[in-house]
C-alpha cells in the first residue's frame, strides 16, 4: 500500500515537473515568436523611412534640380549630365566624382544637379536615360543620391546596347544601401518621369548648355579639363 502511495506521488510529480517544462518552453517560444515579429514590423517600418548615413544629404526641388550641399559652401555648380553619357563618366566622374562627393560633404561646394534624358533613344530597347535619371531621383529621396549616382556611372551601360530594368536600377540601389520600399515603387512607378523630361527640354533652349556634361558656375563654363579646377573653386587641400 505504503509502495503504490509513493509511486503515485512519484508520478504526480513528475507529471507536475513535466506541465512545468511544458509551459516554460510555450512560453519561451511565445517570447521568441513575439521577439521576431517585433523585428519583422521594425525592419520594416526602417524600410520605409528615408536610409540616413549617406555621404551628403541631397534634396529634389519642385521641378527635379537634385540640390546637394549647404547654401553656405564657397562655390555652387550646376552640373548637366545623363547617366548614359560616356564623357560624363569619363571626363568628370571617374577623374572628379569622389573629390566632389568629399567637397559637398564638407560643407565646401553646391551642386544643382540637372538630370537629364538627353541620349534616351541610344540604347536598344530605347529609355534607359529616363529610368536611370528617375531612379537618381528617386535614391535622392531616400538619401543616398551620392551613392546611387556613383554606383550608376561604375555600372554604365554602352550606347547602343541594353540598358538597365527598372528591377535592375532597383537592385543597383539596394547595393548602394536604398531598402526602403518607397525608392522600388518610385523607380517603378517612373514617379519623376515628367522633371526629367522637362530638366532636358530646358537645358535644350539653354544657351549656355553645351552638351552632357556641362558644368557651370553661374553662367560660366568650368573647363574641366583644366587641372586643378575643382580645387580652385572650393579651396580644398
């Protein structure tokens, strides 16, 4: 009798010491659970906010100037380009585009930037200036236009051959750090379409546009050929 009563006790407690394991482990899953959703909604609620920690902060006026730089810096340019044009790549990205990023960073230089779809029907099929120039603005919206811009001219496609899907322009952007959702709908949606188009039509009537790039200081053409002319222009060591 003495024997079963021990034996029963044994197996209510171990019944009792399993519901206590049980119950530890539902609600550790519960926490761990809660854990993951909560930085699933947090993610993506970062996802849809604008990427801070770019290299400068940049903003697109009403009619599609991407403006980069404080109104205080020593110089302001205006610099004319499309994202397909080998000279701008050439002749002032590849030589100038880091030592511009770093002068606008430093509080030194303004840029009015002027996106245009200047070559637009010289890749096959025809309108990757225009995505491109609306995927810039785009990554300027979500802070990262000089990242974006960089990683456009690495990448440049030839004229005349297959330039990049929206889809491609979208992946471009999360490399450079864009993974709000705001910038893939904007690309998509070719949200800034109608400033690009018309960037172009005034830089057409303009007489002091030359073809892409033109860099102007005021109504003055920089000669960005001439060695050391950045440098002049903001003071920079």
């Amino acid at each position: 009798m003495g024997a079963t009563r021990t034996s029963n006790a044994v197996a209510a407690a171990r019944g009792a010491a399993n519901g206590r394991r049980n119950l530890i482990f539902i609600a550790a899953v519960a926490v761990i659970a809660a854990a993951v959703l909560g930085g699933v909604v947090y993610s993506h609620a970062l996802a849809d906010q604008p990427q801070a920690g770019g290299a400068y902060t940049a903003t697109v006026q009403s009619d599609g100037t991407v403006v980069a730089g404080g109104a205080s810096a020593k110089a302001t340019l205006d610099v004319y380009e499309d994202f397909l044009c080998p000279y701008c790549k050439h002749n002032l990205e590849d030589p100038y585009g880091k030592d511009i990023t770093k002068a606008i960073a430093a509080g030194s230089l303004r840029v009015n930037y002027h996106v245009l779809d200047l070559l637009d029907n010289e890749t096959t099929p025809a309108g990757y200036s225009l995505r491109a120039g609306n995927a810039a603005l785009a990554a300027a919206k979500a802070g990262r236009f000089a990242e974006f811009h960089a990683a456009l001219y690495d990448a440049q496609p030839t004229e005349g051959q297959t330039g990049y899907t929206n889809d491609q322009l979208i992946d471009i952007g999360r490399k450079a750090g864009i993974t709000g959702q705001q910038f893939a709908d904007q690309v998509r949606d070719g949200t800034f379409d109608t400033e690009i188009r018309s960037q172009t039509d005034k830089a057409r009537d303009s007489v002091n546009f030359k073809g892409t790039p033109t860099v102007l200081k005021g109504d003055t053409q920089v000669d960005i050929a001439k060695t050391g002319w950045l440098t002049q222009l903001t003071g920079a060591a």
